[in-house]
C-alpha cells in the first residue's frame, strides 16, 4: 500500500488522542492486500442487510454490542469494527494475530454520488471527540487517503486509510485514561490543488459517529487473548 505522509502542522486540543500518538509509524509491514479486499467484501454484504439508525443524535449511544469482533475471515488479522450512528460506515480496527501490538485503523464509507474519488486521493479528517459527561472534548486533524475502492451498482464503496500501524498499548491507554466518549469524524476537502474537490461531490456522507464507550473492554479482551497465545510477549 502506498504511504503518506501526514499533515503538519497538527490540529488538536490535547495529547491524549487516539490517531494522534508518538509510537506510530508508516506501516512497514504490508497489509495483505487481499485483507483489504477481504474487509472491504465483507463490509459490502453487510451493508445490504444494514438498516440505517434513524431518530440519532450527536451524543445517542448504540446498542454496546454494536462492535462486531471477527477471529476467523482474515488468517493474520482479529478485526473489530461497528457501523457508524449517523450512516452506513464502518470503523474498522484490525490487531495482528501474531504482532499483537500492531493496530491498524480504517474506515469504510459508503457513497452514492455521481463522482468517484481514485485510489491514493486524500482528504482531510477532522476528529472531534467529545466525552457523554463534561464539556471538555478533543479536537485534532489527520490525513486520510483512498487505499481501495469498488463500484456496485449506484454505490461506491471505500476504504480509508492513514498509512500507519499504531501500537496497541498506547491506544489501550488512552481509550481507558479517557471517560467514555463519542467520537465524530468529519471528511473535508484536502488544502493540496491536486486534491482541491469538493468533498460532498465525492460523498454522500462526510460525517460520521461511533459510541467508544465499549471499545477499550473491548480491546483490552482482545489483547490480552492474543498474546497468550504468542508466550514470548510479555503480558499487559
């Protein structure tokens, strides 16, 4: 997969942010194309059977067993991914079952508009984080680009991506140092010419929310399971 590089300078309130984290790097490993492809099937025959959350909010919690963990559809990957609240999309967290410290974060957006954005084009992410009790909330900006995408009918379906493997640990501390929160996402037209489109003309859908309320239990669970069972990585 083709790497980026982020933007800079960054745009945030505080450190303590998911995407934004000192142990993440281009990703050095190749992400088994035919994962993405994988992934990104399974997201379309979900889709169909999808219904679409109507009646939402900003801050309306999902169901907590909206997050959906998947041991067996990809041979090196544990994937943990929910549908958003807003729409049809998909945060997608896939752990190495053998590298259990490496993360790697997507998202699977859905668009019914006339144009198509080409693999490698990038938008600008804007993250808001906003916790259910507190004023106090996050916000910071990252780098996305179309890492795969295929054509059904009247429907695109992409993936997104950053380019970067995270590290388990630190994103397990920084999901259970913060109170439970929501966490918004905004696709927004990149400052680069080349990428100078109008993001509604390319999505049907630029914004997005997830409930993050039980993904740290979540994570941790998963975890902790994988590397027991790699003993030679020393426990969390």
């Amino acid at each position: 997969m083709n790497k980026k590089t982020y933007i800079n300078p960054r745009s945030y309130v505080h450190e303590a942010t998911l995407f934004i984290n000192p142990s993440k790097k281009n990703k050095t490993i190749q992400p088994i194309k035919t994962k993405k492809q994988s992934l990104i099937l399974s997201f379309i025959i979900v889709i169909v059977t999808f219904v679409s959350v109507l009646g939402y909010s900003y801050l309306a919690k999902a169901d907590p067993t909206y997050w959906n963990i998947d041991h067996e559809s990809d041979e090196e990957w544990i994937n943990i991914d929910a549908f958003g609240i807003v729409s049809e999309n998909m945060m997608a967290i896939s752990m190495h079952k053998e590298r259990c410290t490496e993360l790697d974060v997507d998202f699977y957006f859905t668009s019914y508009a006339e144009n198509r954005a080409d693999n490698g084009f990038k938008f600008v992410l804007e993250v808001i984080e906003k916790p259910y009790n507190g004023e106090e909330y996050r916000n910071y900006e990252e780098e996305l680009f179309v890492a795969y995408s295929e054509q059904r009918g009247e429907r695109t379906f992409y993936l997104l991506d950053d380019g970067y493997i995270y590290d388990t640990e630190l994103w397990l501390n920084t999901l259970q140092s913060s109170s439970p929160f929501a966490q918004k996402i905004i696709l927004k037209k990149h400052k680069d010419p080349e990428y100078d489109i109008d993001t509604s003309s390319l999505m049907t859908d630029v914004d997005e929310v997830w409930d993050m309320t039980d993904l740290p239990d979540i994570l941790a669970r998963e975890y902790q399971k994988c590397r027991f069972r790699n003993h030679d990585q020393i426990e969390l």
